[in-house]
C-alpha cells in the first residue's frame, strides 16, 4: 500500500511539474491574441510651412563728393511657403517664393529694386536598390516643374528716360524635367533630365518685348530641349542662420549651340536674431543667352547680378 501512495503521489508532483513546464512555455511563446500589433507608421500627411521678412534700409547724403542721392529708402518683402507630401516611396515637394521691393530716390521716385514670383513642384518615387541596401531611399525617379517670372513691369534707366523691358508673363520661364534625383546626403537634393523641355513665355500683348526674350516676333512661346540639371540645398549653417539655394543649368539641343548654358542660381541667407526680428540677404545671378537687352546697342546677352540686404520684421512659421 506505501509503495502504491509513493507511487501515485510520485506520478503526480510529475504531472503537476509538466503542467507548469506547458504554461510557462505558453507565457513564452506569444499567440495571436497576445501579440500587440505595432503601430502603423503615419505617412501620406501634408507637412507645411514658410518665412515672411519685410526688411527696411534708408540712406542719405549731402555734398558727397563721390556722388548720390540727398535721401533713397528700400522696402522689401520676402514670402517663402512650402508643402511636402511622403506616402509609401512617393514624395511630392512643391515650394513658393514670392519676393518685391521698392527703393524711392530724389531722382527716379518709387522704382523696383526686386521683384520674383517663383513656383517648383516635384513628384518623386523611390526605386530598387542599386548599390546597397540604403539606396533605394537616395536615389529616386519622377518629374520636375519650375515656374518663375515677375510681378509688375521692369524698366532699365540707362539713359535720359526709362525703356520698359519686362512685365508680367514677359518673360515666363517653364521647364518640366523628367529625371532621376539623388537624395543621399542630408539637405542636398540633386536632379539631372537628358530630356528636358523649356518654354519661354511672353503672351501679353503687345509683342514688342518677345524680341527682347528670343521670341519671334508675333509668337507667344518659344521652345526649346535639352538637358537640365538643378542642386537644391538648404541647411541651418550656424546656430540661427539658415541658407537656402538652388544651381540650375540648361543645355539647349534645338538651337545647335549646347555649349552656350542658361545658368541660374538663387541664394538666400537668414540670421534668426530673435522671435520677430531677422536679417537677410539674397543673392542672384542669371546667365540666358536668349536675354539680349544689354550692351551698348541693347542687343546682347550679359551675366546678370542682384543682392538684397535687409533688417526687419520676419516671422516662421
């Protein structure tokens, strides 16, 4: 009878032991209803933002013997907006920037001193990896669109009165470029098109300014293809100061004259000072062989420069 007790009790602390092993092993091994489903990634949701400056400067002379005007005043507003879109391997980046000055002096009045309506949108989609497993995020496929022109009529006055030679839409500059992007270091983005298209747009009327523009007389558009290239950077250089900009290069086939590249090149420097208070400076510099308003017969093309120093009001947002 002991040895049966023994027996039966031996056989169930054993039991009793394996049943334990099984829920311990149970608690170990996770099952469908105790797996918590991670949290799925947000994507697909607008990101937006910009900057607004209004910078002021004033100067003034009196028997300067270099020269200049008794009193000149510059105003300047800078509106800068953007909206980014990642979903998945598409990005969608589009950027405005809106720019208009004004300086008054004794001898002209009120002219412009800055005046540029710029519009970029790109579509993008990451594609296979190509070298590693991290470059299927650097390197990407899409399309490129860029718009820019002014806002109000330009005026040169080299001369005893002033000669109008721009407006709205005169020129309008349009490229849309299908191509590859390379995305892999941090704030650069650089975009290159064997196939890009151009158009240079002057539809308001009268056509006397097309000439000025490589628009034949009569014609609202003129077309041309080629290559594009375009570094886009923007980067907070120091502590409060951020510098944004932008080398575009095109090589037009149509014209037979590759060599001679539309250059442009934007450049904006901003130093936070505190919450409302900031001071920029922009730089500009164009090249287009088709811009021939220059020289002393007013017919050639000319390496164009314009920079924008300011203190003022400047909020982002």
């Amino acid at each position: 009878m002991r040895k049966v007790l023994l027996s039966v009790l031996l056989m169930a602390t054993i039991g009793a032991f394996a049943q334990d092993s099984k829920k311990k092993e149970a608690q170990k091994t996770p099952t469908k209803s105790t797996v918590k489903k991670a949290k799925p990634t947000i994507k697909g949701k607008w990101v937006t933002g910009g900057m607004f400056s209004l910078a002021a400067a004033q100067g003034g002379s009196r028997n300067w013997a270099p020269g200049g005007d008794r009193y000149s005043m510059a105003t300047n507003a800078f509106l800068n907006l953007y909206a980014n879109n990642t979903k998945g391997k598409c990005h969608w980046n589009s950027s405005l920037d809106v720019n208009y000055g004004l300086m008054y002096t004794e001898k002209y009045g009120a002219i412009k001193n800055d005046d540029k309506f710029e519009l970029s949108s790109k579509w993008s989609h990451e594609f296979g990896k190509l070298v590693n497993k991290d470059s299927s995020k650097a390197f990407r496929y899409g399309l490129t669109m860029n718009f820019r022109t002014q806002l109000t009529d330009g005026y040169d006055y080299d001369g005893e009165t002033r000669t109008r030679i721009s407006d709205f839409l005169a020129p309008g500059i349009l490229v849309l470029s299908p191509g590859i992007d390379y995305t892999g270091v941090k704030d650069l983005n650089i975009h290159f098109s064997p196939v890009a298209g151009r158009w240079i747009l002057v539809p308001n009327r009268p056509y006397e300014l097309g000439a000025n523009y490589g628009v034949t007389a009569n014609k609202e558009v003129k077309n041309e293809f080629g290559s594009y290239l375009s570094l886009g950077y923007s980067h907070e250089i120091l502590k409060n100061v951020y510098y944004r900009g932008r080398f575009d290069l095109f090589s037009n086939y149509v014209d037979n004259t590759p060599g001679n590249m539309d250059v442009y090149w934007t450049n904006m420097f901003y130093l936070k000072v505190n919450k409302y208070l900031g001071v920029v400076y922009s730089f500009d510099l164009q090249y287009d062989d088709n811009t021939r308003i220059f020289g002393y017969a007013k017919n050639r093309p000319a390496t164009q420069l314009k920079s924008i120093f300011g203190i003022g009001l400047s909020v982002k947002f």
